[in-house]
C-alpha cells in the first residue's frame, strides 16, 4: 500500500464532522499551468502569501498563481480527507473540477478512454496490425 493511500485512509478514519466548519479547500493555477492543492481558513489571506512568494515551497518556484478552484464550509479533518481525495486525482480530473460543469460532457469520454489499453485491438476486430 502506498503513502499516501495509508494517509488517505487514516484520515478518512478522522471524525469528520465534528467542530465548526470554517475551512475551504483550493486548487491554484501556477504559472507553469501546474496546479497546487491546499487547505485554509481564510483562502484570500492564504493566496496573497502565495502570490507574494511566502506560501508553500512548491508554489514559491511556480509564480504567479491564481485561484482556479475552491470548496468551502468544511470541518479541518473534512478538508483534509477532501484535499487528499483531490490530490490522489490525476491532471485531467483536476481539469474537470477547475472547469466546472463546461467539464462534465468530457468528463465521460475521458472516464471511458482510461480503459482502453494502448496498441490493443477493440474485442471482435479483426485483421490488421496492432495499433493499427
């Protein structure tokens, strides 16, 4: 089991409901078109350190950044568990959240491409190379 399914998993086990829901998570554009995932109280306060180079030692090396994406009314441990699930995502369904509903149309096409495997012929095709 890798890290960061045994982190995801301890924090899934964390009470997420208990205490006041004042935490937001975000999702940051970097300059470099990476994204960087975050958890805050106060995401403004938190995007203007990272603008100004005090933030997080990822985003320090990939300025400018904007705000692409945020979830807000969230205990501590609810963010947690949340930035982890968005974490464990990869680039394209990151893209679908930053994007919003304008996403969701790809979002099928992508959900089924990731099934095919490359160079494999379809099930019942016949004749011709692979890939072909």
């Amino acid at each position: 089991m890798t890290f960061k399914k045994k982190y995801r998993r301890m924090l899934e086990g964390l009470v997420a409901d208990a205490g006041p829901r004042e935490w937001s998570v975000y999702i940051l554009r970097c300059g470099d078109g990476s994204y960087y995932t975050g958890i805050a109280k106060d995401v403004e306060a938190r995007l203007s350190q990272h603008q100004a180079g005090k933030g997080a030692a990822y985003t320090k090396t990939h300025l400018p950044v904007a705000l692409a994406y945020r979830e807000d009314r969230f205990t501590r441990s609810g963010a947690l568990i949340r930035e982890a699930a968005i974490k464990s995502l990869g680039r394209p369904g990151k893209d679908l959240l930053v994007e919003g509903d304008a996403g969701r149309t790809r979002a099928r096409k992508i959900k089924g491409a990731k099934h095919r495997v490359a160079g494999r012929r379809p099930r019942g095709s016949s004749g011709g190379a692979i890939g072909a």
